[in-house]
C-alpha cells in the first residue's frame, strides 16, 4: 500500500460510500479509507431514510438537486436492480388542495420539463386511474419515474462494492477534528492527500472546527411517521401534496414502504440534538449551541416564515393532526384504526445565521485539499450516485 495517494472519508452513509465507490472507478490505485464513528452501517439518516427515489421535478433548474437528482434516480435504479434488491415502481400523483394550488401544480410541471425529468399534469377525472383513494382539486400531477426501495439493503451492496473495489472500510472510528492532509480519529492522527467530511449531522462541528462555514448554524429537524399495513388503507402509489416552495420540506404524505407498509408523514420537527432520537438523549454543549443559534436567527430574521413554520409543523406532533392532514389527501385514512409509530430520522439542516434562512440546495465547502459536505439533505439519498461521483471530481486534483 505504500506509495499510493490515500483519500479519507468520514461517515459511511450513501454520500460517503457514493464518493469511495467515484474515487476508486476514477482510479483503482487510489487507498480509500472510509471511517464511521458507529459500530455498524445505516445507524443514521442513510438507514433512517423513507426509501423514496425521487424524480427530481421539485427543485429549482440552477439548483444541484435538480442536476443530480434526475442522474441519481437513474443510477440508483440501476444499482438496485443489476443487484436484485427489493424494488418497486410505484410512481406518485402530487394533489391540490384547492383552486389556488393549481398553478403551483402548472409550475412544478415547468421545473419538470426544465429538469428532463417525465411528468403529466392531468385532469382530475383521471385521477382514479392512477390512485382511486386520493383526492384533488382540478388537476394533478403524475410522476411515473417516481419508486421505493430498502435502503439498508442498499448500503450493504454499496458498501460491499467499494470493498470490492478495494476500499477499507472502518467502524467505531470517532473523528473529532479534520485538519489540512490530516484527520484525528479515536485519539491518533491519520495522514491523507484527500479528506472528505461526510458526518451527516456532525459534518458542521467538523467544519467549524477549521474555521469553515462560520455562518451557517445547523438546526436537527426530525421526522415523524405514523404507518398501517396496506391490507387497511390499499394505496397503489405515493400521494403527495403540494410542496410550500419556502420550505426545503414536502408537507404530510403517503410513502408506501418496501415491506407492505403504508406511511403518513413526516412531521419537521425542529430539536436541539443531531441524535435526539429521544426526548433525554443525543444532545450535547455543541448541538445545543448550534439549535440556538439557529433558532435565534429564523426568530430575529426570518420570523414570519419561521412562525409559518412552527404554526404548520407543531401540531404533527399530535396524531389526530397528522392523520387528518393525511386525509385531505385520501379521506379513508380516517377509517383507519393501526396508525402505530414509526422510527424517526433526523436531518442535519443548515440555517444561514445572517438572513435566518433555512438552505434548500445541497452544500459543500472547499478548503485546501478538504472537502466538506454540509447540506447533503433530501433527495441526498437519490442523488447519492450522481453527487458523489462530482464531489470526486472535485478532488481529483489532490491524488494524482
């Protein structure tokens, strides 16, 4: 192994493993290590994830979502099936809720004609073609490139593929600072020619820590889903509303889950921890300070929308609010008794502290031969192919 460049990756969700699979394709004599602080894969946001492969139609057209997101589908689709992993093209209708969403329905199937990605927008006398339990306002939208899958099964086989490649991949390996050409892991320093920081919710402290990113905060939100099984509420596809565009969120909506299970959801619920998978755990000095800062700035510079937020978000949390929320969407959701608790993610979200904006678009940070990435939110999991493979590009130059 002497001799040759080595890149270092922290964190072995998608995003992670998407960049050793790109580095190690772009060259195989590269030593790509990959350290995850956890004992094993998908602990996180890539093994929390709702399992949805997006189209890609919701994002702006200059937007790095939009430029990965529809590629991403694509390869992501493709490394399901060469793998035969558990798939199922379900596709999703996006309803309105009354005559003034209409025209927001007219411009997302503008962003997706703009973004190459396939869309119909349909009358709502067809809507029981494609979702007889759904209801709309005039119109819809039909996204037939829209699928689920098992994400867990697919960071086994993308962590199995970086392996084959001939990738290192190490766990219980706890960064806690990134330096130029160096990291320090588990108490010891590790040399690279190439570092890229793909913590998740972590991924700001580290930056911070070099003095990168200074004006962003980050503020956890978590998501909440409430699921029945199929046989109670027998839904053919995704059912979504129309998105607020203020807001890097999708509203309350139908995921039908690989394993049968019908999800409504999720709430966006702000937290004070990057881990806070409990209400008494998984915050410490450092998220606490970060979900202040943040919630300080939407509350000082962004308070209308930051109130719209909270006015809109909050109430999820009751059950009864959530399913109702649903059932303007398929009204027999209702009828349904199940509902039980699914197992919550948590998205490292990015506020701008200097405007109190939320960041919609996916961000990096350069410096040096290290690269951050901050804001690898929804579609990260989709784009994760796609996005993984430019950021590679972005630091070829330091192992050739």
């Amino acid at each position: 192994m002497a001799g040759k460049p080595q890149a270092l990756i922290v964190g072995s969700g998608v995003i992670g493993l998407s960049i050793g699979i790109a580095l190690l394709k772009l060259n195989s004599k590269l030593e790509v290590t990959i350290l995850e602080k956890e004992p094993n894969l998908g602990f996180h946001a890539s093994g929390r994830n709702s399992g949805v492969i997006h189209a890609g139609f919701y994002y702006s057209p200059d937007s790095l979502k939009a430029k990965f997101c529809r590629e991403g589908n694509i390869a992501l689709t493709n490394l399901i099936v060469r793998n035969n992993l558990d798939y199922k093209r379900t596709g999703k209708v996006v309803v309105a809720q009354n005559s003034n969403q209409v025209s927001e329905l007219v411009e997302l199937a503008r962003r997706g004609t703009e973004n190459g990605v396939a869309l119909e927008l349909l009358e709502s006398a067809d809507l029981p073609k494609f979702e007889p339990l759904a209801r709309t306002t005039s119109a819809f939208l039909w996204s037939p490139s829209t699928s689920v899958a098992d994400p867990n099964q697919v960071i086994k086989v993308m962590a199995a593929e970086f392996e084959n490649l001939g990738g290192k991949l190490h766990f219980n390996q706890e960064v806690t600072e990134i330096r130029e050409k160096s990291i320090i892991v588990n108490s010891r320093t590790l040399d690279g020619s190439l570092i890229i920081n793909c913590a998740g919710t972590h991924a700001l402290r580290l930056a911070h820590n070099m003095e990168i990113a200074t004006e962003f905060a980050q503020l956890p939100f978590m998501g909440l889903y409430r699921y029945t099984e199929k046989a109670s509420l027998p839904l053919r596809t995704l059912v979504y509303p129309v998105p607020d565009r203020n807001y890097p969120f999708l509203g309350v909506h139908f995921t039908l889950a690989i394993d049968g299970k019908i999800k409504i959801g999720p709430s966006a619920i702000p937290i004070l921890g990057s881990e806070q998978y409990q209400f008494s755990k998984g915050v410490d000095s450092i998220d606490l300070k970060q979900s202040l800062t943040s919630l300080r700035s939407l509350a000082l510079k962004n308070f209308n929308q930051s109130w719209a937020l909270a006015r809109t978000e909050l109430p999820n949390l009751k059950s009864k609010v959530l399913i109702e929320k649903a059932a303007a969407l398929v009204p027999e959701t209702r009828n349904v008794k199940s509902w039980k608790r699914y197992k919550p993610g948590i998205r490292a979200q990015l506020v701008e502290i200097r405007s109190g904006k939320l960041v919609q678009d996916f961000k990096i940070a350069k410096e040096g031969s290290v690269i951050h990435v901050l804001n690898s939110v929804s579609p990260g999991w989709t784009s994760s192919l796609s996005f993984g493979s430019w950021i590679a590009s972005q630091g070829q130059e330091f192992l050739d």
